[in-house]
C-alpha cells in the first residue's frame, strides 16, 4: 500500500474526552476513528490489524475441531426467556429495540441460547456429537462506563465458541484442549510471557471457570501470580480452599493488576436444560447435551497489544500484528523515486507486507509517522544512499540504523 493512497492522515492529538492510552494511541497513527464513548470504526489499518488478531485465533479454533459460522445480532426474545436472561435485572447490559409491528428485539451481548435453540436442528442422535461451532461477530453490551478504549466497549469484537458433548468426561477433555489453544494465541500475539491462566469462580456448574489475563498497569482485574507455576488467582476466589486445591501457600503468590483477554466456562446442562437440546444415546436413552463457552475479544486484544507495545514515540507492533512489515520512506528526487518504486514493487512480489511513504514531504515528519504508526521495520532510500549501494534500515525497537547492501536487505527480510 502507498501512503498517497490512504484516505487516513496522522495526527498530534486525540480527542479531549478521551482518556485511555490505546485508543489515544490508534486514533493518532490512523487506526480507528471514536463514534461515541465505546464505540469505534476500523480504519484501513485498523482492520488490517484486527483480521490479523482473528486469523491467529481462527487457524487455533479450527485446528481443535471448530466449525466458523455467523450468527444474527439481532435477537428475539423467546429463546431468551427461557433461560430468563431476557429479563434486564438477570442481565443488565442489554440494548433492545422494536420493530413496527411492535414486536421487541434485542442486540445480542452472547449468543448461548440462540446457538442452542438452532443446534436442536442438528442434534439428535450420539453420534452427531461432539461439536464446537464458532464466530467471530460484533458484540452489544450496555457498559455503565467504557473509558478503557478498546479494551471496554459497547460495540467490540468477540470470538465466542461453544461446545457440545455428550458427558461431562468428553466436555471436560476438550477444555483442556482448548485451554492449551488459548496459550498458543498469546504466545503468537506477542503476550504469551505476560498472560496468565487464571482461576476464578465456576458459578453453579463447576468449581472453577478460567480467565486469560494479562499483567498490565491499566488492568481493571486483581489476581494474584504463581510464577514458577505459571497460573494465577482472581481476587474474587482468593481464599485457603482455592490455595489449598491448587497447592500454594500465600507468600508465593504476587498480587498484580490484569486486563481479562480470554476466558472458558462450563456451562453444564443450563441451556440445553432451557431449551430442551437432547441427544439419543446408544442405549437408546435420552441425555441432555452438556455445554462449554469460550470467549476471546480481539478488539480488547487489540488495545491490550497497542497499550503494552508502545513508547514515547508511539505504537510499536508486534511482527505477527503488524499491519505491514516494512514502512519505505523515500527521500530525494527522481533517481530516489526509481529506486523506491523498485523496492517496493520487488518486496511486494516477494509476500513481504511494505506501507511505502511516496508522498512529497519532509523526511522527518515521514520518520515521525513510521514511529507513531509502529510498522516494525524502516527502510530509508534517498539519493546519497543510492550513490553508495545502500538502503538505511532501521528496526523500531531493540537496534540501530544500519545501511545494508540490496542483497543485505532481503536477507534481513526474508
């Protein structure tokens, strides 16, 4: 992509009302434009990062067995009254409206009881389990207070995935499976060494549910960290049976705030007891599915990364997230534009990702952009460097400019 080409521009300040750094960051650098207080678009880059975010978990989900499909936001009411989440004292986040026939709908902040009521049409019999459908879909949540930018919102991007089994046993082994996928996201998100898996309360259905979360400053969540161990505490179980069922003692845990990234629960017989959702076994009695929800919101993801991968400069991505690999600045005149059309057109046949800067401005407000935006590498071509055979390239973080010969370069690259 060619910078002249981008409707977005940079900018020195974000808007007065906004508080958190990532978004203060991403509405700078051009990724995301702020609708209203939770509420953001996807810029161009933007939502290179974001698709990014979810191929990594997609490639994760279905490499466990999961099935992708879309479900509609727009909700009516029956399925969720059964299970008496309809009701906005049971959950207090809804958004409904109505249509003009008069009848009400809701936009759906989960999706248990739709996916439930629609699987009653796909299962009947043992052997149409086990099944993990999943999406990645826009999410509604009437938040009280959404300060946090992207890491809480009103409107914000969910991968909800549900299981369905045919005993506890068959539930309980594909939650440690999917609880190892959840590790491998972090890692490959860049977040692996800072995000742990975290106990917290199962509610009704088992002792525990477990939450991804990730050290930070920002964090609105307390736990408490077992290093050597790798796993943590919500402040909401801390308590000697927890310590005790884990093996602990205090003094070997460090309290910490953390940002949720993730979480698994399990669900029981809750919504196929609501809805009715039974299968035939093979000794022809009639069983209750039991369920499992997983969730990861790559849109807090995506603040979490911007707000922990970021200096005085700017954002600072990730390879793996990155919306390019390369930023080209060209500087100079007609021989700096051949060279850097060159480059561009020779590092884009090759698959490496290159935002070339081929605009007719000042070298620094071109370095000054490529910091702020956080593409992880610069290379610099201009007319003094051509004359020596040279390319300036400069990594975001961790290291010097260096001048690399073409064939340096491509190496560096590739």
């Amino acid at each position: 992509m060619r910078v002249s080409k981008l409707f977005t521009k940079t900018s020195k300040t974000a808007p007065a009302d906004e508080v958190a750094k990532n978004a203060q960051l991403l509405i700078r650098a051009g990724y995301i434009h702020k609708e209203m207080a939770g509420v953001y678009d996807y810029l161009p880059l933007g939502k290179i990062v974001l698709n990014k975010i979810i191929d990594i978990i997609r490639e994760e989900m279905n490499a466990i067995g999961g099935n992708e499909l879309s479900l509609t936001a727009l909700q009516q009411k029956d399925a969720w009254e059964a299970s008496g989440r309809w009701n906005d004292q049971v959950m207090d986040v809804w958004f409904k409206t109505k249509l003009a026939s008069g009848s009400e709908l809701g936009l759906a902040p989960t999706h248990e009881e739709p996916l439930t009521k629609l699987m009653k049409s796909f299962i009947s019999s043992y052997k149409d389990l086990p099944v993990y459908p999943y999406q990645f879909q826009i999410k509604f949540r009437n938040e009280l207070r959404s300060k946090s930018g992207l890491m809480r919102g009103r409107e914000f991007w969910m991968k909800d995935l549900y299981s369905f089994s045919r005993t506890q046993e068959e539930h309980d082994q594909f939650y440690e499976t999917i609880s190892l996928a959840y590790d491998r996201v972090y890692d490959r998100l860049g977040l692996g060494d800072i995000t742990y898996k975290t106990f917290a309360s199962g509610g009704s259905f088992a002792k525990y549910s477990h939450e991804f979360q990730t050290l930070s400053p920002v964090g609105e969540d307390k736990i408490y960290v077992h290093e050597a161990k790798k796993i943590a505490i919500n402040e909401e179980v801390y308590n000697d049976e927890v310590l005790a069922d884990l093996g602990v003692t205090r003094d070997e845990l460090t309290e910490r705030t953390a940002v949720e990234v993730g979480n698994i629960f399990t669900l029981g017989t809750k919504f196929s007891d609501a809805l009715d959702l039974n299968y035939t076994d093979e000794d022809g009695t009639s069983k209750r599915v039991v369920m499992g929800s997983y969730g990861i919101g790559p849109s807090r993801v995506m603040g979490l990364i911007a707000e922990h991968f970021s200096d005085d400069k700017g954002l600072v991505w990730p390879e793996n997230v990155a919306p390019f690999r390369v930023y080209l600045v060209r500087i100079g005149g007609e021989q700096a534009v051949a060279h850097a059309d060159a480059l561009y057109d020779e590092l884009s046949a090759k698959g490496i990702e290159v935002l070339y800067d081929d605009r007719d401005e000042r070298p620094g407000a071109k370095f000054a952009d490529a910091e702020l935006m956080g593409i992880p590498y610069r290379v610099t071509v201009s007319d003094r460097l051509i004359e020596a055979g040279q390319y300036e390239f400069t990594p975001r973080t961790g290291g010097e400019t260096t001048l690399l010969t073409r064939d340096e370069l491509l190496d560096k690259l590739n």
